[in-house]
C-alpha cells in the first residue's frame, strides 16, 4: 500500500515540474516530507484513501494550514524521541490535509438491467415463413432409401408434399417448385391451410405459376421437419427420433427423392423445374440427374457449386447451434431445447440474406429510442435482427438446419462427372437463370458464370437476368415485379420455332 502510494506521489511531483505548476503548488506541501513521513525510520503508516485522494490535490488551491511553513523546510533528524514525535506530528497534519481535501469519485461505470428488453422493429417487406404441421399430403415410400454418401440407409421414407392446379389428362403439365432451406411444402395457401405460403404471391392463378395452367407441385425436401423425413422423424426400426444417427444427405439425395413422388403421381416428364437458392441448386440438378424429364429450367439466386465465402457463412451458424449446451449432440427432443443457438444462427442468416443498401434506406443509423447508449442493442438494425431470431427460433428444427445446411455446403453439379461441362451438356432444355447484385450469400457472378457456362456447353437456350433489387438473397421471396415478370413469361411462352419467322429462317 504504502510504496504504491509513494510511486503515486512521485509520478504526480514528476508531472508537476512546470515553473507554473510549482507556482500554484507552492506552500501547500513537501512531496519530499510526504515521503520521508512514509517511510521514516522503516516505519509504516495506514491510511485508508490516500492513494485516491493524490488525484484530488490538483483541485486544491490553498490549503497552507494544514501544513505550517515550519513543516515546510523540516529536515528529518537522525533519530530518538524527536523524530518519533516529528513524524507523529506530520501524520497529524497530513491526515487534516487529506480531510479537507474535497475528494472526487474515480470511476463510474454502466448501470445496464439484463437481459435486454428489446422493441419490436420497423414494419417492412419479409417473407412468410410458418411452422406448418398441418395441411400437406403424404407419399409413403415403405421401402430403404440409399443416400449418396456414406453407404447411408433410411428404412423407409416419407415425403410431404402440397399441389395446386390440374393434372391435364396428357399428364405434362406439372410444374415442380423446389423450397429453399427452411421453407415447407406450403408455397401457397389453400382450403386445407389457408395460411399465406412462402412464395403466395408467385403461385396461384394468372401468377408466375399459374395455377390455370399448370399442376404446381412443392415438397418438403428430405432432411426436413414438416412432414418429410429428417432427424426429427421416428426411426422404424428403434421407436426414437433419429436425431444426430440421420445419415448425411446430399442434394441429389432430395432430388431423388422427388422423383419417387413423381413416379407414385404418374408423371413423367416436368413442364418445369422451378427453384431458388437451395432449390435452384435441386432445380439444375433434377436436369442433370434425369434430363428427358425436366422440359424447362429455373434457377434462381443459386449456382453450380458452393462457393468458400457462402460454406464459412453456413458453418458459423451451424457452429452457433452445436455450441449451445442444450444441443446435447442433437438428443435434445426429450430435454431442454437448444434455443440461444437456434435464435444466433437465424441472426447470422438474416445478415446473408437481405443487403447492405436495403437495410441503410431502412434503418440507416436510427437509435430504437433516447435512452442512454449501453451494451445492450442500441440501433434499429440490432432490434431487427433480434426479432428475427426470437420470430424464427422455435419454428424450425435445430438438426435439419444442420443437415440441409451441409448439403449446401457440398453441392457441386459436376461431383459426378470428369468436369462442369460434361454435366452441363446433359441439360438440353431452356433454362432461365435469374440473380440479384445485392446477393451477397450467392454473388450476381455465380449465376452470371451458370449461364455462361450453360452455354459453353452446348445450350443455346439460355436466359439470363440482373435485377437490381434491393433485397439481396431474398429477392427471390420478395420481388414480384423482377422474378415473377421472368418466371411468368419463361414458363408459358412457346420455345418451339414455327410460323413465319421460322420459313425466313429456313429460306436464309
């Protein structure tokens, strides 16, 4: 205590070595009789707060009788009773000094109440994404499903599914609509569940997908949690969830998948195959898995394979979840549920999803309100993100965010194949590649280098659209005027050559 405070003492006579700083300091006290007072003789004194008060002398400018002048040109003595008494008699005078010394605080810190309370953010366009436990049809495959890697084995599968429109009796006029990650089969609403679907305003009649034209079908995709088969689902042969013992699927596995449901409704042949993001990556691989059987090809927002930046972007929200105690490995469904995790990763999916433009027109740096700035969130975007976690948290199953983010992670279209182009050329149908240049989770140059490639390898049927949206990866759920302008006119405009400007071509 006591060489602290001297070391104290001595920075502050350092700092007073300025002519004006003696000046001003003159007659108050003798940093040189403070320290022999503390250290006279090898004695020690205790006095509580004299290393907080130092700071205090500064704002001090007189304060002489505390110390008498006859103090001030003391000379310690060599020992004895004088001394004994010198030194007794300067503690006297510097503990008056001290209480007289008007002291001021030195810290004063945050006074925040956790856990945060946060408000409900600013009204804007977001997609419709519901817990749908209800509403779908089933398609029963009692028979072991192989997935690709592995040697993985499902017992038996199931795959939910919704449709929309009529089957026309030549059966050609399906339409398959691939969801995105955490999206349902419900991509539109209707009498069985009359809750707005994912993409509602893109499927119904006289929409993108028009239901009086064409039979829409959406699955759930494998790996799933509302009605298909995934790590939430029972195990046949245990009577458990399955839960982390699901094998690794891939996104030709979900494809396959697809086909069973296409064969158990009789059809053969697609009049498209339709998806964004994960479902733009089922879309281009449904045509080159089985190419006589998809007539058009709709990628949006997606690519031919996973890029670096968008894998490190899955594995830190994987990693969130996995990270919460309450994942308990994946055997959490009897036990506390890995909320924290969930409602982080969603956060962090919520920054790949939407852009930076949109969010400084939307929120910009406006503060949620005038109270003082502490840790907890301060700004309009912090709440934003905030509610997107918590709204989706408890709609979605932790594990198959885990697998089907994975399969992501491992999509390429060339795996099986000796390169790209080899796999591309199987495709000879039209196919329409659209993405947004605000994407940031799938880049405007992973779907400009899809196209490219497309017709490099022998497609000459190939259109490619840049929309300027706003709305970064969720452009695709969002932009009715962009996608669904393009999708409409893809799908329903004859590709076939005829009339007159086919005889012009054939006379030139």
């Amino acid at each position: 205590m006591i060489n602290r405070t001297l070391r104290a003492l001595r920075g502050l006579q350092n700092q007073l070595k300025s002519a004006e700083a003696e000046r001003k300091f003159s007659g108050k006290f003798s940093f040189s009789t403070l320290a022999d007072v503390f250290s006279n003789n090898g004695r020690s004194l205790t006095c509580g707060g004299i290393a907080s008060s130092v700071v205090s002398v500064r704002r001090v400018e007189s304060s002489t009788s505390a110390f008498p002048a006859s103090h001030h040109n003391h000379k310690p003595g060599l020992g004895g009773e004088n001394q004994s008494h010198d030194f007794s008699a300067r503690s006297r005078h510097y503990s008056a000094f001290l209480a007289e010394v008007e002291e001021e605080p030195d810290f004063k810190g945050l006074e925040t109440e956790f856990p945060c309370l946060l408000k409900n953010p600013s009204s804007g366009p977001e997609p419709e994404y519901e817990k749908v436990v209800s509403g779908f049809k089933t398609f029963e495959y009692n028979y072991p499903f192989e997935t690709k890697l592995n040697g993985g084995v499902i017992p038996e599968l199931t795959i939910a599914y919704e449709t929309w429109g009529q089957l026309n009796e030549r059966r050609d006029n399906a339409v398959l609509v691939h969801a995105g990650l955490s999206a349902s089969s419900h991509a539109r609403s209707h009498a069985d569940n009359p809750k707005p679907g994912w993409w509602e305003k893109f499927v119904g009649p006289g929409c993108a997908v028009d239901t009086d034209r064409f039979y829409v079908i959406c699955t759930n995709s494998l790996g799933g949690c509302y009605g298909t088969t995934g790590p939430s689902s029972i195990n046949p042969l245990t009577g458990k969830r399955y839960a982390t013992t699901f094998p690794l699927i891939t996104v030709d596995d979900m494809v396959q998948a697809q086909f069973l449901l296409l064969d158990y409704l009789g059809i053969k042949t697609l009049h498209a195959s339709v998806g964004s993001s994960l479902g733009g990556m089922c879309s281009l691989t449904a045509c080159v898995q089985q190419p006589g059987r998809v007539g058009r090809l709709v990628s949006i927002s997606a690519c031919a394979q996973s890029h670096p930046a968008s894998i490190a972007m899955r594995y830190i929200q994987r990693k969130s979840i996995m990270t919460d105690p309450n994942w308990n490995k994946g055997h959490y469904y009897n036990g506390s549920y890995p909320k924290m995790g969930m409602k982080l990763a969603r956060e962090i999916a919520t920054l790949t999803y939407r852009s930076g433009p949109e969010w400084n027109q939307r929120f910009g740096r406006k503060r949620m309100d005038d109270s003082p700035l502490s840790l907890c969130p301060s700004y309009l975007i912090e709440s934003y993100l905030d509610y997107q976690g918590e709204s989706f948290c408890n709609k979605y199953d932790p594990n198959s965010l885990l697998y089907i983010s994975k399969a992501m992670d491992m999509y390429e279209v060339a795996e099986d194949f000796n390169n790209v182009h080899e796999a591309l050329c199987r495709i000879k149908s039209p196919v329409l590649v659209i993405g947004a240049k605000t994407d940031i989770l799938f880049p405007i140059w992973q779907q400009r280098e899809l196209a490219q490639l497309l017709k490099q390898s022998g497609n000459d049927a190939v259109t490619f659209y840049e929309l300027d949206s706003l709305y970064g990866h969720d452009t695709f759920l969002l932009d009715l005027n962009g996608v669904g302008t393009a999708v409409k006119g893809f799908l329903e405009t004859d590709q076939s050559e005829k009339g007159r400007a086919r005889i012009q071509k054939d006379r030139t």
